[in-house]
C-alpha cells in the first residue's frame, strides 16, 4: 500500500500528520508512506528526521487583502497542481489524507479528482479555507472538534475523533518527570508557555505574577518564555527583584512530554494541537488565545474547551498579572474546583486519536 500525507508551513499541520503516519505504519508495517510539502515550510526540516521520503510542490498561500501577490499566489496554485498530479502519477498512492495548510490543497484536490480515496483532519474549531474547500471533495473530514462541523458544507462526511497526539507525551510517568526536572513532588506545578517561539503578553503578565508566588511553599512555576524573549524577560526581573527557586524561568524546554507530566495548572495560547496534549494529559488550563490567528480560531478552541468547564479564559488585549493571580490563587485555594477542572480536561482528551483516525482512514481504501 502506498499511502501520502500532505499539510505543512507550521508544526500545526506537520505533527499531527507524522503522529498519523506512525500508526498507519503499525497498522500497514509494509505501507510506504509519502509527505508532500514546499521547500519554504518547516517540513522541509522536519519530516526527514523522522525517516519519512517528502516530495515538493510549488505552491503559495493567499493574503487576506487583495493585491499584487493574490495574482502571484495564483499563478503559483496552478504550478502546484501541475506539481500533485505528477506526484500523484508517479507514486500511484492507495490513499491521500491532507492536515490542513495551503500545501495540502492541490494534492488531496488532484486526488478526489482522480477518484483516490482522501480525506483530511482539522485540527480547530473553526475550520481553515483550504479544510472548508477540501471538504467538499474528499470522503470523509476527521475533526478535531465537534463544533467545527457547523461551519462545513451540510452534507460533508464528518466524524469527530479529536486531534493526535503524540505517544511521547502521553507515556510520561509524572513521578519520573519530576525528578528529571528537579521539581518538589510536594508543590502544584504551573506550567506557562506561549509555544515553540513565546509570547510577549504571557510573559509580560506573568512577572507580576512570578513576583507574588516566588518563595511560596505549595507552589512551583515552570515558565518557558521563548528564546527570543529569555533575555530581555530575566533582565526585568532583575530590575525587581530575586526570584526564589520555586519560579524556574527557562527560554525553551526541548522535553515538553516532560513539562506535561508535571503540570497541575498551565496557562497556555490555544492552538489546536497545544490543546489536545492538555487534555489528553487531564491539566486544567488559563488559555490566552493567539490575536492574530487565522480566522481568529484560537478562540474557538480556547473557548470550546472553557463551555466543557477545562479552562478559564482571558483575551489577549485583556490580560495581566492581576486577571491571571485571581484565576491561579483561587484554584490553589479550592482544590476541589481544580480537580473538576482536571476532570473535565481529562474527559476531552482523545489520546488515542491518531490511531483511530489512521484505521478509520484505511477503511476508506476497502469501501
């Protein structure tokens, strides 16, 4: 069986789709699984270090606002279908599954054409242009969550399974990780991350907070700041004050699994995937989501997550230290609604997501 995955440009699209590719390989252990991005995406870097072939297409996204480079984009869509269909003759795949991201749409588009069995996963809330399109075309849309099946055509084939999640993460004993961490078993761990690169207004509201909790005894923080940001962010502390040793400030953490099997609380953006860790994992969270997503979808998600009472949520233009202290001290002070909220994120998660996405597409070979 020859099986292609597509989705690229961020880690968004590309993780969910390897975490695919490695249950279709438990399932298909003879599949030969092909990625098809572009040389701009971080696929590019990506997918080889996982031992995947991945083969390039000429493609470009749209701009919102309509210009000079819609015409280029344009020109660059036709360059990119002209690319999947010859991809598409060459490899001959069985089956086609598209992530998401502009890259995947000529591939999983060529192949419904060609009458290829596809199908696509969306990660958010509110789906993205190239699911929205897509869908009408491919067999069946997995969806990473329910209410995003509002906003697709009515008769689109739509399963909601929740998005994958890596084994990794899932596998981590939290006593091992604590000790790998150096952390004190005896205190509530917050986790604070504003993903891979940061983000300025997390890190900004949470000095104030990291002043008031340093030196605490039932607390400890695990703030990841971003690389871009560690510098200027433990300069300003500085000009405060110390921090105790129960605030650890770090720029990145390679070992995220890590960082989830110790969390109790984390106070996180709301990408899709970000999130399904969360609750796969059962950690309540404060979420701030992304103001500039596409479609503002990270407020979907953020606020999905709230309605099944797993999140506190703050908008970005209205957080600070003050908004994130009230959240965090009456958590610290009512265990007990800390622990619904554990509950309530651990009934969201979907940790096996990935495997019954990848068997449930394989179905679609055999109909």
């Amino acid at each position: 069986m020859k099986i292609i995955l597509s989705g690229g440009g961020t880690g968004g699209h590309i993780y969910p789709a390897l975490t695919i590719a490695d249950q279709l390989k438990k399932l298909q252990p003879n599949a030969e699984i092909i990625f098809v991005g572009t040389k701009q995406g971080l696929e590019k870097n990506i997918i080889p270090r996982y031992g995947y072939i991945l083969k390039f297409i000429d493609v470009a996204g749209f701009n919102r606002s309509f210009g000079f480079e819609t015409f280029r984009s344009a020109g660059k869509l036709f360059i990119g279908i002209y690319d999947a269909r010859h991809i598409l003759s060459e490899v001959k795949p069985d089956l086609v599954i598209g992530t998401g991201g502009y890259v995947c749409a000529p591939v999983v588009f060529m192949a419904a054409l060609k009458n290829i069995p596809t199908c696509i996963q969306e990660q958010n809330a509110f789906p993205g242009v190239t699911n929205k399109i897509l869908s009408r075309y491919v067999k069946k849309v997995f969806l990473g969550y329910q209410e995003a099946a509002r906003y697709l055509p009515a008769k689109t084939a739509v399963e909601y399974i929740g998005n994958p999640v890596r084994e990794e993460i899932l596998a981590k004993k939290k006593e091992i990780a604590i000790a790998e961490l150096g952390l004190d078993p005896g205190k509530k761990t917050i986790l604070v991350s504003g993903g891979s690169r940061g983000a300025k207004s997390i890190n900004r509201a949470m000095l104030d907070v990291e002043m008031v909790l340093s030196g605490r005894h039932d607390v400890q923080v695990l703030h990841i700041t971003g690389d871009v940001h560690y510098e200027k962010y433990i300069k300003e502390i500085g000009k405060r004050s110390h921090l105790a040793a129960n605030i650890i400030i770090q720029p990145y953490l390679h070992n995220m699994p890590d960082a989830l099997a110790v969390a109790d609380l984390a106070i996180f953006r709301s990408g899709a995937i970000g999130l399904a860790e969360l609750t796969a994992r059962g950690i309540p969270s404060v979420l701030v989501p992304y103001p500039y997503a596409t479609d503002n979808h990270q407020e979907f998600n953020a606020r999905a997550i709230e309605a099944k009472g797993a999140a506190k949520v703050i908008l970005d233009r209205d957080l600070n230290g003050s908004r994130i202290l009230e959240i965090v001290e009456h958590l610290l002070l009512h265990n007990d609604e800390l622990q619904k909220m554990q509950k309530a994120a651990k009934d969201l998660g979907r940790p096996r997501a990935a495997e019954i996405i990848a068997r449930h597409a394989l179905e679609l070979v055999t109909k």
